[in-house]
C-alpha cells in the first residue's frame, strides 16, 4: 500500500520544515522564482519564524517526510486577488497528488477569503510547472511581467476559476474528520487517538464542511443523555473544528445550521455540547445557553470547557 499523503495548513511551530522545504525548492529550480537560493539562505532562525507565523504556507507530508510547498497569499500591489506563490513538489513526489492536492488547499483557502480566482506567476523556464498548471485548470490570463533579478525570464500569469470550491455540507464517514480532529483539537500530536468509540455507531452522524474537495470543517453528533433536562434521545455535539486558515469566515456557523436542520428532520429536540470556553462567543451568538456553574478542565486535553445547550429547531423556523 502506498503511505498516506497529507497536505495541511503550516503552522508557526513548522518554521525549520518550512525552511527546509523552501531552500530545496529554490536550489532545484533557481529560474521558477523570483526569490534566490543565497538571499532565502541568508535568513536567520527568527527570520524564519517570523515567515512561517506570517506566511499563509501549505505543506505536503508522505510517509512524514515534508515534500511539498505552497503558499497562498494576497498580491501586494492587487489586494482584490489571491495568488498561488512559493510552489514546489520534490522530486521523488512529482508525478502523484501532492502537487494537485496543495493547490486544492490554497483554492479552497482562496474561495474562503472571498475570492472567484486564484492567480500565479509562471516562469518560461518552468516548462512542467505550465503543463500542471494547465491541467489543473489554470488559463493564461494574458498579462506578462519580466523577472525584477532577470530580465530574461519573463513570468506569464495564470487564472483559475473557483466555483468548484463554493462551500458545502455533506454526511460523511467519520474517517474523513479525523485529521482535522487531530490537528485543529488535539494540536496534532500523534500519540492521540481521535477515533471516538462512539463514532461507527447507527445513531452516530458526522459532517464535513467541503471547499473543493478539501474538508475544512468537521462535526460529529452522539446520542448522550442531556446534562441538563436528562434526556436520553439528546444529541451531543462533539469535534466541531474549522480548518486553521479558514477560520472566522462563517463557515462553522453554517455547519451548525446544517446539523441543526438534520437534527430537527430525524425528530430530535435538544443538542449539547462541552465548548471550549475559547470559542464560547461562536456559540452563544447562534442561540446556545450556557449551563451555570459548569465550567470545567478537560480530561482529554487541559482546556476550560461549560456546558452548552440549545432545543433543535430548524434553523429556518427560529423566531
Ligand atoms: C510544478 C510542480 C509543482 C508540478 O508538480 P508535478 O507533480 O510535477 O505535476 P504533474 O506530474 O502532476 O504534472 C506535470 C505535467 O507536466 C508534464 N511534463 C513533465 N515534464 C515536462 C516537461 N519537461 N515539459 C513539459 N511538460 C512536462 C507531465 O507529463 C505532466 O502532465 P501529464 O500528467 O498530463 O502527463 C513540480 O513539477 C515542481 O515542483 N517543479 C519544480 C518547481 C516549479 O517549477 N515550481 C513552479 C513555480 S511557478
């Protein structure tokens, strides 16, 4: 079996992969970007710290081994478009997902934030870049700009369409959500199980919130009985987590709907939950109640979490 492929949003704590994987990018091929080798490499650990809390960066890990790059950021001179920069796949990568899937990333980051394109830069000397690129869905826009440390290079810029990664909510099997459990709620440390044993039960629903075909928010809801009224038919609501670079856009708001409609439709009349005190306000602001006196640390990973509750109601029906 081939090892798993991940691609995820950096973080600040991957300022050496970050590092690393850039320096790789710029020696193998010195004329597809504007930085260089020898300017990159002058950088101090702190500098790259700094980048790598700053950068919106997107890393491809096979079998943990960083093998990919990109970055997806606003253009300083066109703060309206989103571009593609900073791509790489090395070389013992090239030719399977990696490079497809980190683009996916920074669309689905991209359609996020707002934007109907996704542009980048291509160089003439990147002949394989421009074929992946078109294949991918990119289309020259018609704009050209030379290299600012090579004349001779001359950048054609592309443009990809990103309707495809309008957002939307679907079931999914619970496998689906167990990287973004891992990463965005238990600081994705290895070591921890995110399976739940409740997850494959019948009663048990799981949702993902897709852009593309990148899952980027995750739900799960559990038959437990109520803290609050003692109901045994209540549902709680466990794993809700949005994607790092996706965040405060609304779209674990639109989740939530989403599970409350489906909720309400399968007859069920009240959800709770454990909420981290942190994201309390994404809580309350949607119609929850917090339970008094019924803050507590979490077991599972030292947070202060209360008690929410809430009666299922379609969204649509609230008054
Ligand atoms: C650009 C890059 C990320 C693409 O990833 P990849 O895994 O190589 O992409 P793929 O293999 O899926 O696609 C490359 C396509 O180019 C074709 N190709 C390969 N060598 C080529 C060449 N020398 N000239 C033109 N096309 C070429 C491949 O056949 C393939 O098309 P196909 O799937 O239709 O056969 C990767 O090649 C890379 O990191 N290159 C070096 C850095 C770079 O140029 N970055 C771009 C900066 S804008």
């Amino acid at each position: 079996m081939n090892p798993p492929l991940r691609v995820r949003p950096g973080r600040p704590s991957d300022a050496l992969a970050l590092r690393q994987i850039r320096l790789e990018s710029l020696a193998d091929s010195p004329d597809a970007y504007g930085e260089t080798y020898e300017h990159c490499a002058s950088w101090s650990e702190d500098a790259w710290a700094k980048k790598a809390s700053e950068w919106n960066f997107y890393l491809a890990e096979l079998d943990g081994r960083i093998v990919g790059l990109a970055r997806g950021e606003r253009h300083d001179e066109r703060p309206d478009a989103r571009y593609l920069f900073a791509m790489y796949v090395a070389p013992s990568a090239r030719g399977g997902e990696a490079a497809t899937r980190l683009v996916d990333a920074v669309c689905a980051w991209a359609a996020a934030d707002g934007a109907d394109a996704l542009h980048l830069y291509v160089s003439s000397a990147a002949a394989r870049a421009r074929a992946f690129y078109l294949k991918v869905g990119f289309r020259e826009s018609g704009a050209r700009v030379a290299m600012d440390r090579d004349e001779g290079l001359v950048c054609d810029e592309m443009r990809r369409d990103l309707r495809e990664f309008s957002f939307r909510t679907e079931r999914v099997e619970p496998s689906a959500l167990h990287d973004l459990r891992r990463r965005v709620l238990r600081e994705n440390d290895p070591r921890v199980n995110v399976e739940n044993a409740q997850d494959r039960l019948a009663s048990s629903l799981h949702y993902g919130g897709y852009l593309g075909r990148r899952v980027v928010v995750s739900a799960s809801a559990f038959v437990a009985t109520s803290p609050v009224t003692g109901r045994h038919d209540a549902y709680q609501l466990r794993y809700m987590a949005t994607d790092f670079d996706v965040q405060g856009r609304g779209l674990g708001g639109v989740v939530l709907s989403y599970v409350l409609d489906d909720l309400a439709g399968r007859g069920v009349a009240e959800i709770w939950a454990n909420a981290r005190v942190t994201a309390l306000n994404f809580y309350t602001s949607s119609g929850w109640d917090v339970v008094p006196d019924s803050l507590f640390v979490s077991a599972e990973t030292g947070t202060d979490h209360v008690v929410i509750h809430r009666a299922v109601v379609p969204v649509g029906l609230e008054g």
